[in-house]
C-alpha cells in the first residue's frame, strides 16, 4: 500500500531546483511547512495539534517532562509535595519574567488554575475537570487543590497546563491575546496577520537553567500548506527547511535527495476504529451484537495494517492503548487473529449471511480508510466512507450518530492510560460502548495513586474492552520527519516536536558561531 508513484513525482518535482537552506541557515531561520493553519495561539481555546505544539515552544508549565527518560523534573516549579491525594503544593522559581518582561508570580500560577478550574468552555476542558483550583501561600508556594485524587497529575501539568499571565486575557481580549499571546517560554510569538502562519523569535530573556535549554536557532517560521503532496514538496524543492506527518512514500524521494534526511519518531499516538456497541447511532444497528464486532474485528488484517502505516517492524497493539503507557497491561488483552473465513462464518451466525452496508464516519488520512474499507468488503460488509473535518467528526459523536468512526488519539502525550481509557469509555460523547462496569472499573482505578489497585483495573478493563471487541486498536501511529542535513534536529519518543533543542550544525546554544 506505500504509494511509490508519489516518490517518482515528488523527485521530479526537485529536480534542478536550488538548495536554499544555507542561506536560511545565514539568516538563522528555520522554515517549518505543515499543514495545519494557526489563527489563534491560545493552548486552552485551541485543540489542534499544530497549536499543542507550538504552546511548548511559548508557554511554559509548572514542571517539565523529559521527553528521553519520560521522568518529571522542575521548570517553573523548583519542588512539589503531595499533602494528600487531593492536595499538591509547588514551590515557585523565582527570577522567570515574562515575555513582556514582567516577572512571573504566584498570582500568575494560582490565577491560571482557578481560570482553567472554572471555564468549562476551554477546548479539551475534561482533562481538567480534576482541578478544584489555587491558594497562594506565599510568594513562593500555590496550593493546588484537586476535585478528584488524579494519579497521573503531574503528567497533565507537564504537558497540557500552560501558565498564563494573570488576567491578561480579560483586559486586552480573548482575540487580541490569541493573535499576540503572552508566554514564558523559550520562543515569543511575532503578532499573527491572519493569514494561518506563524513566526515565532527567540526570547532573549528565557531564564537560564530550563531543562528546556537555550534556544539556539532565532526564528521559526511555520508556514501552513494543507496538501501533503505540496508540503513535501516545498522541502524537496529548498522552500521549507523541516516538514512531518507526510506519507511514507515521501521517504523515498527524501533518500535520493543529497541535502536532506528522512527519519521515522516514535508517538503515543494509537489509530483506531470505534464501533457503536451501544446503539447511540439508532436502530437496525447491526454493531450492538457481539458477532459482528467479532467478525469485523477477523477481518481486519491488523499485522498488515500496521506494516503498512506504522513505524518500522511495528505490531498490531492488542490492547486499547500503547504498551509504553502505564497501565497498558497487554497480556490480558483477548484478541481475533485475523481471519476472513471466520469474519463470513461470523457474521452468518449473527444473521447476515449477505453482510450490511457500514458507514465510517473520519477524518484520518485517505489511505487509512480504503485499507480498512477494502478489508471489509472482502467479507461482505459493504462500507461506505464519510469524509469530514476533525471537528464536525467529533461534533457528530456527541451527538451519537457515528456508527462506526476510523480516527487516532495522542493521550495529549501523557504516558498513562488514564489519558485514553476514559475518554472511550467513560460514558464520554466519544463512548460508543456505554458499559457500566467498566465506566467503573475505569473509574476507580482513577480514584486512588495506588499503582496495584490501579494495574488491576485496568487490566480487567483491558480484558473486557477486547473481549467485546468494541474499540479495535489498529496501529501505533509514527511521525516521519524530513529536514536539511544542515539541522541538528532529534525526533522524541511522545512526537511532540521541541524546536528549543534544534540547532544548525556547527552552532552553539543562541547562534553563536564555534
């Protein structure tokens, strides 16, 4: 299924074309094409992908996870002490400023969590929904008070609770702060214009010893280019110095061309298809019985599947999560090898001797879902695409009308089941299973930080999501990466990009010359 046609056209679209990336290395300028278009910089208001990114280059949080060891370790916070389950106290570095070069306060650290604890209207607000809100002690110490005993706390302060400066959003604007955003962080937003790209510039004020480091490289600049073929283009031709998340076919004509390099990351991303055991999306629906989700699940060649849009010598996941993750006891997943005799034998046995017509409802690549709709029809089930934008795909979910959807979740790059089971599960709009039990199963295994009685629940939540065969794990989703050889760039393990650690070859932290 790699598309070798597309190698032969992007080579070709190169050829002759000049290098230009020594002369952006000169101006100290390293040019990002992706796809996604960026209107509004605000990590709470925004849930795309490109936006995540791009927060963990301008904002900081109160610790920072190491994304080569996954340990949690100080950034805004210099030290941390669980009090009791529900009570988490932060001593404060003091001397960070802000990009304004106001300095940042425990005002700004306990206003952002009360903010982030009363707005239910943040994009992704459930993740947050264990946050009570914020005392000050002193300058130097918040509190922080939980709704709920969260054990994988520390990890959503890593990477999806961003501080703020207190109030600014109020006084000058949701707009005008999401178009010229204040951080802390080790890049400063230039005022957006609208037009969907980003530059972003050094902040020379970015306090010495982050485990962030020093930013080296001056600026970035993200330019959006929503056709993939384009995007990869743009670096073959010397228009863009670093591009991801293209096809794999693009490694081909990266190899051959003698000023880049191509290289798969790891991620915490799982694609998956969501089958609508509940019958939300209405009746005469033939995925409420066991026999069908069954069949549906032999007929998909997962191994295949995960050769084809997987990272190298990748396995089908048995289990509905990464095994990286905590929690992710594969062992107790009961899994269907694939099998189409038995997918037709199935779905006979359910009485469908002809099969059915299936819609998938997704926003996932083209080639993700006529592999899937071709494994499928093989047996019988005559599956029909809906192609939507990501947004009106979830829309379509909290109001129940997916029958079945083809998509991929990132956890918010927490390495933690506590990030996917629930969402799933947990009588979400996004749960298509609605099983009391192992809403609380899941449940309880997110009331305690004991990690026994944690791994037991999820373990037997593992064990009945599969037997059931509700929510079919596909494949780890990788990132490739192509960019000049004249960057020193290292993918990390979660796939979230930290532009903070590139550098051009042959420099030092901040562009100086060696």
């Amino acid at each position: 299924m790699r598309h070798r046609w597309l190698a032969a056209a992007l080579v070709a679209a190169w050829a002759g074309a000049p290098c230009t990336s020594h002369a952006q290395r000169s101006a100290d300028t390293l040019r990002v094409a992706w796809r996604d278009a960026i209107t509004r910089i605000d990590p709470y208001d925004d849930p795309s992908l490109g936006s995540f990114v791009i927060a963990h280059q301008v904002f900081d949080t109160l610790v920072y996870r190491d994304p080569k060891t996954f340990r949690i370790v100080p950034l805004l916070a210099t030290a941390w002490n669980w009090q009791d389950d529900r009570t988490l106290v932060f001593t404060l570095r003091q001397g960070v400023l802000w990009q304004d070069g106001n300095p940042v306060t425990a005002a700004d650290v306990a206003g952002t969590i009360n903010w982030v604890a009363s707005n239910p209207n943040l994009a992704n607000s459930p993740i947050y929904d264990w946050i009570a809100g914020a005392d000050i002690l002193d300058p130097a110490h918040v509190r922080v008070r939980l709704s709920r005993t969260m054990p994988a706390a520390l990890e959503y302060f890593a990477m999806a609770l961003w501080i703020l400066p207190e109030g600014l959003r109020e006084r000058i604007g949701a707009d005008t702060f999401a178009r010229a955003p204040i951080g802390s962080g080790p890049y400063r937003v230039v005022p957006l214009d609208g037009s969907g790209d980003v530059t972003l510039e050094r902040f020379a004020g970015y306090f010495a010893g982050s485990p962030k480091g020093e930013p080296s490289i001056a600026r970035i600049r993200f330019r959006s280019i929503p056709d993939p073929t384009a995007q990869l283009a743009a670096l073959l031709s010397g228009d863009a110095d670093w591009t991801w998340r293209f096809d794999p076919a693009g490694f081909t004509a990266i190899e051959r061309h003698p000023a880049l390099v191509g290289v798969e990351g790891g991620s915490l991303r799982l694609a998956y298809l969501s089958l609508d055991a509940a019958g939300r999306s209405g009746p005469a629906n033939p995925l409420t019985k066991l026999r069908v989700r069954q069949a549906i699940e032999a007929a998909l060649d997962r191994s295949a599947l995960a050769g084809d849009f997987g990272p190298p010598g990748a396995a089908a996941p048995a289990a509905p999560c990464l095994p990286a993750q905590f929690g992710c006891d594969v062992k107790e997943a009961v899994t269907m090898p694939y099998d189409p005799e038995r997918a037709r034998a199935l779905l006979r046995e359910a009485g469908f001797p002809d099969g059915f017509s299936l819609q998938i409802t997704t926003a996932a690549p083209a080639p993700w879902s006529a592999a899937v709709q071709s494994y499928l029809r093989a047996v019988g089930i005559n599956a029909e695409i809906i192609q939507l934008p990501q947004g009106e795909v979830t829309l379509r979910a909290i109001q129940g009308e997916n029958r079945a959807e083809l998509g991929d979740w990132g956890s918010y790059a927490v390495n933690d089941v506590s990030a996917i089971l629930p969402h799933f599960f947990g009588f979400t709009s996004e749960d298509y299973t609605r099983d009391p039990e192992l809403r609380d199963l899941i449940a309880d295994a997110d009331a305690t930080r004991d990690p026994a009685r944690r791994l037991s629940d999820y373990a037997r939540s593992i064990r009945i999501i599969t037997a059931n065969a509700d929510w079919l794990p596909l494949w780890s989703v990788p990132v490739p990466y192509g960019f000049t050889k004249d960057l020193d760039f290292t993918p990390d393990p979660d796939g979230v990009p930290r532009f903070f650690t590139a550098r051009w070859k042959g420099r030092e932290a901040a562009g100086v010359e060696q």
